[in-house]
C-alpha cells in the first residue's frame, strides 16, 4: 500500500473543484483496499471511495480522512448462447467498456455512451442516459464488505436498483465497495431506441449498435457532456440535478398551473425533466452566480468557469433549489455526491 498525504483532489474530479485529501491511497489489487481500511480503522480516520471522480463535488477545505482510489483494471468476456457476461473490474474507464462491447456486438449498454467515470460508479449511482440503465444488464456486483471484512457478490435484485438509486448510495451506503461489475449483455442484440433525442435521429430506421452510440456521442458533445479539456462547459459533474420522480395526482396538480409541462412515464409514476423546472423558473443557459454557472449548451449541469470554489457550486445549487421549489413546490435533488461537507 502506497500511503500518501495532502494530495489534492480537485484534479482528480471532472469539476476540477476541491481541497485537498489529508490521507489518499491508489489501489490496484483487493490487498491494498483491504490494508487502506485496516489502517483508516486503527487510526479512526473517514473513509471516501474514490472512482473517476464525475460525479462528485470536493469541499474547499478538503477532505480530513482518507480517500481510497479504486484503480484496480481487467475485463472478462464469459460467452453463452445468446449473451455474454462482460465483468470489468472496478477501475476500468466505463466509455472504453462501452466502446469494446459495442465493437463487439453486444447491446445493452450503447446508449450509455460517453459518460465520464469508472466502472465501479455505474452500479452505486444506477447510471443510466437515454432510456438505458445499468440495472437493466447488472448481472452481480463483486464488493468487499467493510462490516464483515470478505468479499461477497450480490446479485441484481440485492443491490435494490431504482432510479438514480441501489442500496449503495442508500440503505447501506458506505457498507461495500465495489470490487467488479458482472454486466450480461445480447450477442448481435439490437440497440435501444427509446429516447425522445434518438428516436426522432433515426426516424423509424433500424440503425446499427455502432450507429446509435456515435448519435449518443454527437448528442452529448453538443451539450458538452463529454469530458473535452477544449470545452470550459464540460467541467461539470454531468447532470446536477435528478429528474424529479412524481405521483398522477402531483402531476395533475402541476399541469392545472403548468398546462405545457412535459414528463415521461415512469413505472405507476411520471418523471418530470429537471430541466424543464429550471428554465421556467426563471434560470437560462450560461446563468452565473459568482464563479460558477449554469452551462451555456445544457440547463442541467453547473459549471466551473475556471476559478470556481465549492462555496460557489453550493450557492448556486441552493438559488436554483428555492427557486423551483417555490415556483413548482417540487424540490429538486442533486446527483453528485458531496465530499467533505460535514
């Protein structure tokens, strides 16, 4: 185990934003996860997982514990008759997962193109984009278990996938860390065309697994959710805010205010875009407050404009909340994950 101190995080984050890690260990085998925690333990120190740092935003001051970067690569390729099960160790990048399965084949995972961050992410936060979630390929996820001190694999259905949500990130959050992720996806599958954005590209055409990921690229760089070290607005940690999920009887009482406003089926519920609350409440692209700002190309996501703090991210976080929530009575949740707040 590599021990270092004072590490900074900020450049480990796609906000570029935060202080520094009191304590921070790279690990590369299941040896140096179990001897980080050992050694966080006897020193009665926090521990904060680290993956690829997309989805996350760094207090100004740091975090006063130990931060454990998974880094631990390798992917299997398990074929069976119809499907195949892909394991990808934690670290490993996940758009070069996607790439490499769509190369090969095998769908299930293509409109999740071009989303920042490692493998070992997908399963805690449900990562999901137009109209395709990881749950719905997650076959097992391989984690240690800090309470017990083993390793265990949990199947899909204990995991407790919903939208945005797993027990990861929930009900036994900071319990597991995920080691390997078990995705079962088609051989010569045919790819997902359920979002709005695709649909109407393709136009009733039945295109291709490679044709639907450079359409879910193109999407995204247009609204900069590609890391592009080119383009200011993609220092972002991707969509800030989680389409709000509502009842009928909420969603009847929003349209009998807001005749126009759009949402999309969700089980026996209706998603309502965040997006759509933010700008008609009052909120356009490029909106700044201090050094942070909504991005130019998408309403969803706050940007560093260069010399941000998390002071500046949160400010604006909390004018964009009161604001919807006021406006609508819908309050919004964000979806990064706060390090180091307290």
């Amino acid at each position: 185990m590599d021990l270092q101190e004072n590490i900074p995080l900020a450049p480990l984050t796609t906000l570029k934003i935060g202080g520094p890690a009191r304590y921070f260990v790279r690990a590369e085998n299941e040896s140096d996860i179990v001897e980080a925690l050992e050694y966080a333990s006897d020193k009665g120190l926090e521990v904060f997982v680290l993956g690829g740092g997309s989805n996350i935003l760094v207090a100004d001051a740091g975090f006063d514990g130990l931060v454990l970067q998974i880094a631990l690569t390798g992917v299997a390729y398990d074929p069976f008759d119809d499907s195949m099960l892909v394991t990808a160790m934690a670290g490993e990048d996940w758009d070069v997962l996607v790439k490499s399965c769509v190369n090969s084949g095998l769908a299930g995972v293509e409109c999740m193109s071009g989303i920042p961050g490692s493998v070992g992410g997908t399963p805690v936060q449900n990562v999901g984009a137009y109209g395709q979630e990881v749950a719905e390929t997650i076959e097992t996820v391989r984690c240690f278990d800090r309470l017990t001190g083993q390793i265990v694999e949990l199947s899909n259905p204990q995991c407790g996938f919903t939208y945005r949500t797993s027990i990861f990130n929930s009900t036994e959050r900071g319990r597991y860390i995920v080691v390997s992720v078990g995705y079962r996806l088609t051989r010569g599958g045919s790819p997902r065309i359920a979002y709005k954005d695709l649909a109407e590209r393709f136009d009733g055409d039945e295109p291709t697994l490679h044709e639907v990921r450079k359409a879910v690229l193109e999407i995204r760089r247009a609204k900069s959710m590609v890391i592009d070290e080119q383009d200011p607005n993609s220092r972002s940690a991707g969509s800030f805010f989680k389409n709000p999920v509502v009842t009928a009887a909420q969603l009847d009482d929003l349209r009998s205010r807001f005749p126009d406003a759009p949402s999309f089926v969700f089980g026996d519920a209706y998603k309502i875009p965040a997006a759509w609350l933010i700008e008609n409440a009052g909120f356009r692209k490029g909106y700044r407050l201090g050094n942070a700002a909504i991005s130019t190309k998408h309403t969803l996501a706050i940007v560093n404009t260069g010399e941000a703090t998390a002071a500046d991210v949160i400010a604006l976080k909390n004018v964009i909340q009161t604001k919807v929530l006021g406006q609508f009575g819908i309050a919004l949740q964000p979806e990064p994950v706060f390090v180091g707040f307290g």
